[in-house]
C-alpha cells in the first residue's frame, strides 16, 4: 500500500475517533454542569476539560475567562480550533476523500452525510437548543463509521490501518480523560467524606463512566458502590473494557502485527511491552507510585508510538 494512502486512512479514523471522544467529554461536563454545585466547581470542569485537550492558552488567547457557553462553542463549532468536533469531522471527511478509490461506498458516504449533516445542524441552531441531542449523535455517527467499516471493507493492509488509528487516538483520549477527572478530586482517596461529599463523589464518578459507556459495565463487573479505585481499574487495566487503555492497546499490538515489516519490528516491540505492563499490571501498584505520573508517562509513549508508526508507514511527520 502506497504510504500516503495509509496515511489518510490512519487520519481519517483518528480524526472521527477524537470527534466523538470530545463530544463525550463535552456531553460529560454539560450533563455534570446541571447537577446543584457551586459556580467555583463548575468553572474548574469547564477548564479541566481544556486541559484533558491541551486547548487552554488557545481558548484563552479567542475568550479569556472561562464559561460554559464559550468552551462548549469553542470545542464544537469553531473551525479555527483543530481539535474542535466539525474541525474534526471536516479533517475525517477531507482525508476520506483523498483515498475514495480505497474506501467502500457505505464508509464513504457515511463520512460525506456526516459532515454535511453537522454543517446543516450546527448552522440551524440545533446544538444550542438542545446539546446534549447533539452530542448523542456525534457518537452515534462514530459507531456508524465504525461499524459500516468492519461490516463492509475488505480485511486488509487498509482496514488495519484505520484500526490503528481508532485505537491510538482512543487510547490517548482515555488517559487523558482519567488523568484530569482523577487530579480534580485528588482527596478522594485520602480522609473521611461527608455525606454530602459522598453524594457529589456518586454522581462524579457515574458521570466519568457514563463518558466512556463503562456505566452499566461497572456495575455488571464490580456489582458494588462506585469507588476511585475501581474507576481506575477499569478504565486503565480491563482487557474486556472497550474503552480502556489495555483494550486499546491489545488491538494496536494486533493491527500493527498484520502491516509489520523489517522497519517496524522496534515499534512493535515498543507496542508490546506498553501492552505487557497494563497485562500484568495491578491497579494497587499504579496508586502506589502515582496515578498522574503513571498516565503522564503512557501519554508520552503512545505520542511517541504515533510518531513512530508515521515514520515506519506513513507521510513521513515534518516540522
């Protein structure tokens, strides 16, 4: 396969998968910002978010103070954000087109409707009358891009890069998500809660999991209270966890086995022993050493695993 190809392929599923991890992000704070809180706690959501996104000196820089109404526009219509959800979207469309000969119709053209469809929604007014809706249907056309795309294209070097790409991006998205959402209630762990606290703890923690689809999951898994610990665990460690880093991992490892060639055996190898520490890693010994410096570090290495992959497959990445 023609390196270029690989690369719009790769691109394309990153750039639906990163729309929908931020709707989920944004769907998360915006149901969160409607439960009793103080005005101090909502702000901090709204600009934990930005950080999850590393999008804080940009959106400062467009809106100075932080408000719900400027993140929520600033992370889904502004076209000047890269990382907002039409930029996105646009970006999946764009590297679709460049390889339409590659694709089948139905993935195609569920990468054209979708596009055109959130330009008309976003144009209507649709997304402020009633966000959460919209958010529920950026999410739906993921897993109708996703699904369209394993139902319908041939089982190739192209299906496995657009798997790649899937998966990396999830698997950065994730620890992001538990990295900021952990270090903003950090005593958790530590000392005696108030009922209150306790209460506030219960619809924090259902919003995270409720963020990842990991909701009814938990409670099918654990069968208990929602604890931290336990959050981590299953959003970090679970194989059988679709969401969680070691899920994505196991399926980074596999795509990358079925493309492989003499110039990538140091890349799997980096793949495989990321993989092999959250195989045989225990949620115990995450705490112990430090959730934050944990998920910092694997954010590194799944970065360099990106840069990697470009280099051995890709366009090659220019500075």
């Amino acid at each position: 396969m023609l390196s270029r190809t690989a690369d719009h392929l790769f691109w394309m599923s990153r750039y639906t998968e990163r729309a929908e991890n931020t709707a989920r992000m944004l769907d998360v704070n915006y149901q969160t910002s409607l439960l009793p809180q103080s005005t101090a706690v909502a702000q901090a959501g709204w600009q934990g978010l930005l950080s999850i996104s590393e999008l804080g000196p940009a959106y400062t820089a467009r809106h100075g103070e932080v408000t719900q109404r400027a993140v929520m526009e600033f992370m889904v219509m502004d076209e000047d954000n890269p990382s907002s959800i039409i930029s996105c979207l646009r970006a999946a469309r764009e590297n679709a087109r460049a390889v339409r000969g590659t694709l089948t119709t139905e993935v195609w053209e569920t990468q054209n409707q979708t596009w055109l469809e959130v330009r008309r929604m976003l144009a209507s007014g649709e997304f402020e009358r009633d966000p959460g809706q919209f958010f529920e249907w950026v999410k739906f056309r993921s897993h109708l891009s996703r699904g369209v795309t394993v139902g319908t294209m041939l089982m190739d070097e192209a299906l496995h890069f657009m798997r790649l790409g899937t998966f990396l991006e999830r698997a950065d998205n994730t620890a992001r998500l538990v990295d900021v959402k952990f270090h903003a209630v950090q005593s958790d762990f530590f000392g005696a809660a108030t009922a209150q606290d306790q209460e506030y703890d219960f619809y924090h923690w259902s919003a995270i999991l409720r963020s990842v689809s990991g909701f009814e999951i938990y409670r099918k898994v654990y069968r208990d209270i929602i604890s931290p610990e336990r959050v981590a665990d299953l959003l970090i460690l679970r194989p059988d966890m679709p969401r969680s880093l070691h899920a994505s991992l196991n399926e980074v490892v596999a795509n990358l086995a079925s493309v492989g060639n003499d110039q990538s055996v140091e890349t799997q190898r980096r793949a495989g022993r990321l993989r092999a520490e959250l195989q045989y890693g225990s949620i115990e010994e995450i705490l112990a050493t430090g959730l934050h410096a944990f998920l910092t570090q694997f954010l590194d290495r799944v970065n360099e695993l990106g840069g990697r992959i470009s280099r051995d497959f890709l366009v090659p990445v220019t500075d």
